[in-house]
C-alpha cells in the first residue's frame, strides 16, 4: 500500500515536528488544529524548523521551500482527510478528547487512511472501537525533538491487522526514524517506559524540597553523559502534558500528593504561560536554555 498523503491532526509541540518531518522526507502533508490560534503556532514552528535545518543540518534552501510548499493547514477536519493515507494523532492527552476525536475522524476519512496514534500516556486499545476501523489503527510513537531521537515506535493492539503494522513501520523509516516494532502493548511504549519513572522521581525530588531543578538536571547529564536533563526534557514535553498526567494519576488512584504537584504545575507553570519550549519558558528559559551553556556543568 503506498503512502503519500498524510494528515497531522495537533500542532502543538510534537505535531508540528511530525509535520515537518513527514514533509521534508517528500511527504504531503495537511496539518489539522481544533483552533486557528493552533495552526498558528504550528506555521511559526516551521518556520523555526526551517531556519534550523538551513543553519544546522545542512539542508539546501531549495528543499526547504519544497517541504514548506508540500504542508498546508486546515481546521476544517473533513478537507483535513479528504484523500489521507494515513493520520498521526497527536490532540491533548485526555481520553474523551481522543474518543470524540476519533469519532469525529471516522465519519470522514476514506477507507483507505490508516489511523495511527502517537499518545505517550493511553493505549490504542482504549479508543480502537471509535476509530471504526481497529484493524487500520495502531500506534506510532515519536521522541523529541523527533529528527535527533529519531526513532519511531510502531505499537499493535489486539485486533492490528499485520499489514497495516508492517505498512507504519516502512512509513517510519521512509521518514528518516529508526522504526521500532512493538509486538504487544505496553504502557509507554519502550522509550517512555524508562523515562517516564525518571521524570515521575525527577519531580517528586524538587517538588519536596529535596533539591533544586538544576542540580537535579547536572546530576543526571554528569553522571550519564547526557546532553539533557530530566527538567529540560519536562520543557520539551510541555507543561500541559505534564500536568495532565499528574492529573490523571492522581485522580485514577486518589494520591493526594500526585494531585497536589498537578496543582503545582498548574499554579507554577501553566497560569503563568510558562509552557515548555513552545512558549520560551519553562523551567528554563528558551531558545538558549541555561544548561546548554558550556559552563552549566561546572
């Protein structure tokens, strides 16, 4: 089956790299957002990621203008999959808004669009019944900044056809990732599933007062040799996400510490728009952050 035209539905952080990654591999690409103010966002991100392909990874102007040329943007959900070979979904981390948007999708996409998800948190088994077309959904998990943590994580549930499975992971190389076949679900795929407990007891050290954000992020890039930290990575994962987990957990198992530090996050972080990257401040200040200065580790 040949995939050409690919709809991303979110322009937030992670789907706007898709995006632009998906387009400049010679992909068609529409963007869906529920909001024009989402749209907007995505189109300064690209022109972000552009400057930064140019500058840093070697890319002609020519090809630039090409993958700019191959991405249009649409709230509009049904033009958003008119002829779509396949969707990569990457709208807010709550499972109605999921099912409702699945729902949504069905109604319109043609029968040929493979539907794939790319939540860091939910099964795709938890909303395959409102795809309509279980045997066509599955997951496709991307790390960030997907064009360094290139890999692309291809999930099956219970009723994937194999196909369709085999069909992602050649689409996932086709876009410059490393594909990475998960035969079984689990739970935050394989990358999440040792990074999740190390920004989970990331947090819990700073919001007890064990230590400071920086001090934790220096203990973890010294000892590792990473360039990047547990909060850095926080930033990139944006606030919103962060605390919707929090949120989510705490509720789920009515840990009032867990819900407590989602209320941190939100009073901290969110009501005063410090976002992440997406909008230039976090826990660090973007888009030169503190721990990218060489003298950071010393």
């Amino acid at each position: 089956m040949k995939i050409q035209n690919v709809t991303i539905a979110g322009a937030g952080v992670l789907g706007s790299q898709i995006a632009w990654q998906t387009a400049i591999h010679g992909f068609n690409v529409i963007v869906y957002d529920a909001f024009e103010k989402g749209l907007e966002g995505g189109k300064e991100f690209h022109k972000r990621f552009a400057v930064l392909f140019k500058e840093k990874r070697g890319v002609s102007q020519e090809e630039i203008d090409a993958a700019l040329a191959r991405i249009s943007y649409t709230t509009n959900i049904e033009e958003a999959v008119i002829d779509a070979d396949l969707i990569s979904e990457s709208v807010p981390e709550k499972l109605e808004i999921k099912k409702s948007f699945y729902n949504e999708l069905a109604r319109f996409a043609p029968e040929k669009t493979i539907f794939t998800t790319n939540s860091s948190t939910m099964l795709p088994s938890m909303f395959a019944k409102e795809t309509g077309r279980p045997e066509k959904f599955l997951a496709l998990h991307f790390a960030n900044p997907v064009w360094d943590a290139n890999i692309g994580e291809v999930m099956m549930h219970k009723d994937t056809d194999i196909q369709y499975f085999e069909a992602v992971l050649e689409f996932a190389k086709n876009i410059g990732m490393v594909p990475i076949p998960i035969h079984k679900e689990q739970a935050g795929y394989i990358l999440n599933s040792l990074l999740v407990p190390l920004l989970s007891i990331s947090q819990n050290l700073y919001f007890t007062g064990v230590s400071d954000y920086e001090s934790i992020d220096k203990t973890w890039m010294i000892s590792t040799g990473a360039k990047i930290g547990p909060f850095g990575i926080i930033d990139m994962v944006g606030m919103q996400t962060v605390y919707n987990i929090a949120l989510m957990n705490g509720t789920k198992t009515n840990d009032k510490a867990m819900i407590d530090r989602a209320n941190k996050i939100k009073a901290e972080f969110i009501d005063k728009g410090k976002m992440g990257i997406s909008t230039g401040e976090g826990f660090y200040k973007y888009p030169n952050p503190k721990y990218q200065d060489p003298n950071f580790l010393k």
